[in-house]
C-alpha cells in the first residue's frame, strides 16, 4: 500500500483522514497475518486427515503418538480420540479466522470508498 | 480489535517510541520548525529509517516469543500426559531423541515429580502441581508479552504511515509552490 500525490495538488488532509489511513494500513497488516496463520490451519487439518486414515490402515495395537518432543506408546484408540480433538480444535480455530478475515476485508472495502471518495488518485491503496 | 485511534493523538510517545507529530497544514508546519522543503524532508526520512530500525528489533522479539509459546504448551501436554498416567498404574513406555536421528526407548515409571528446564543450564525438580503451576504461569507471561508487543508494533506502523503520508505532503506541498512561482514568473514576464 502506498500513499503517493504524483499530481503535486495541495491535498488538505485531516486528523481524521490519517485516522483512516492508520486503519487502513493496520487492517492490511492483519490481514496477510491471518491469511499465513490460514494457511498453517489447512494444513494442520490436513496432516490430521491424513494421519486418521493412516490410523485406520495399520493394524498395530500400540502408536507411537508424539507428545511434546518424545514419540509416547499409545494404545490406537487413545490415538484416534486424541486426534479427533486436536482436529475439532483447529476447524474452530480455522471459522474463526476466516470469520475475522471477512469482516477485515469488508472493513477495508469501506476505507477504502471513503479514501477514494476523497483523495482519488492522490492515494493508491492497492497491493502491489 | 483494536483501540480508537483517537487516543493516539494525545499520546507522545510509547515505551520509547517517540509519536510522529501529525501536520495540519503543511505551510504552517514549515515556518514553526523553521525548516526548510528539504531540511524537513530529511529530517522526516531520518524518523522513518529510526522507526524502520525499531520494528526490526520488535519483529524478532516477536518471533522469539511466536516459538516460545508452543513449547511451553507442548510441556504441559507432557506434564498432563504423565497426570492421566499415574491413576493406571502403568509406566509410560516413550521413544525420544538422545542424539540427530538416534532414539532410545524409555520406561517412566509413575512419579511425582518432574524436573524443569530453566535454562542457563539450570534443571530443578518438581512436584507435578507445581510444575504445571510453574508452566501455566510462564504460558501467561508470554502472551501478555506478545499481546502488549503486538500493540507497540501497531503503535510504531501509525507512526510511519503518518511520517510517509507528512513527507508525501511536504513534497506535494514544494512542487505546487513551485508551480505557483512559475506561474507568476511567467505572468510578470509576459
């Protein structure tokens, strides 16, 4: 995001439009903040999709289930639970995140009317 | 999400970080700091570079504390692991990494206590209460720390749109001044 005035106009600018800008340009950061940590939730969701069938495939009675840095012998049952839990948490946690990325997208959607409406071309508010 | 950025403008400054102040009219701006176009100029890319040098030192300080927190959850889950064992009577049977690429099968028998690393090569031993306490409380610490640093960068970024937007008008500001003067240059010469 850039705030450039090529057109050398002189551009009144209030305490209330640099306001706008702030937000604006925090919402932005947020933004590509959730859309990494989105990213790391699908794959999560996937290495748990994977790791449920590959449970279901084997026909050993013990797993070895990684807790904290050491591989511990757990019964397969105890596994599955666990996997399911850990997978229920992060599908929350991936609403919640898409959820917050669309309200910042439609709070950005009306900066970014209200900065146009304004400044027009003296503002460029798009990624490049 | 975040607080009303109207209290921002009463505040001049932040754990150190000085607030850039905000122009209201850009003239008015030049003659109060008896700077010249590119006097002012300078000076407000000195700022941003100051400011730059800032988020790079919370932008770590960030990360470091980013990879701390798993950790510390990832020792609670152990903790509570051993919890749930120790009702069964079973020892917990674990494989773990003595060296890169190398395991060795461990037997941990039900017990009390736990030992913590507490860094500088300092290990104590500890109830399992109290290790789960002693944990529970480093997790909170650090997500207060990263909370109030998540707030300092979002204070810091303000700063520097604001600087970047002054230098814009500054700039702008010059070069319509500029303008004006050719114009009545012309005028008079005509």
């Amino acid at each position: 995001m850039q705030q450039s005035g090529a057109s050398g106009s002189e551009m009144e600018v209030t305490w209330e439009d640099q306001q706008n800008i702030n937000k604006f340009g925090r919402l932005n950061n947020r933004l590509h903040e959730l859309e990494d940590e989105i990213k790391i939730a699908k794959e999560s969701n996937e290495n748990f999709e994977d790791a449920s069938n590959e449970l279901i495939l084997t026909d050993e009675e013990m797993v070895r289930f990684q807790i904290g840095e050491v591989f511990a012998h757990v019964p397969k049952d105890e596994v599955e639970n666990r996997i399911e839990q850990m997978k229920e948490v992060t599908e929350k946690n991936l609403e919640k995140l898409i959820e917050e990325k669309e309200s910042i997208l439609s709070q950005m959607a009306e900066l970014k009317k209200i900065l146009y409406g304004k400044f027009k071309d003296s503002i460029n508010l798009e990624e490049d | 999400m975040e607080t009303s950025a109207s209290t921002s403008a009463s505040v001049s400054e932040r754990r150190g970080i000085p607030a850039a102040a905000f122009v209201e009219d850009v003239q008015i701006y030049l003659s109060q700091t008896g700077l010249d176009v590119n006097s002012a100029l300078a000076f407000l890319q000195e700022r941003l570079q100051q400011y730059r040098v800032v988020e790079m030192k919370l932008l770590a300080q960030q990360r470091d504390l980013q990879a701390k927190i798993p950790d510390i959850e990832k020792c609670l889950d152990v903790v509570a692991t051993l919890q749930a064992k120790k009702g069964t009577g079973e020892a917990l049977i674990a494989d773990f990494e003595i060296s890169e690429g190398i395991y060795s099968r461990a037997r941990i028998e039900d017990t009390d206590s736990v030992c913590l690393w507490l860094g500088a090569n300092v290990m104590l031993e500890y109830s399992r209460e109290e290790a789960t306490a002693l944990l529970q409380k480093n997790l909170e610490n650090a997500k207060a720390s990263l909370e109030v640093l998540v707030a300092d960068l979002q204070f810091l970024r303000d700063q520097v749109t604001i600087t970047q937007v002054t230098i814009a008008r500054v700039y702008n500001w010059d070069v319509h001044q500029r303008r004006l003067q050719q114009a009545v240059a012309t005028a008079s010469d005509s």
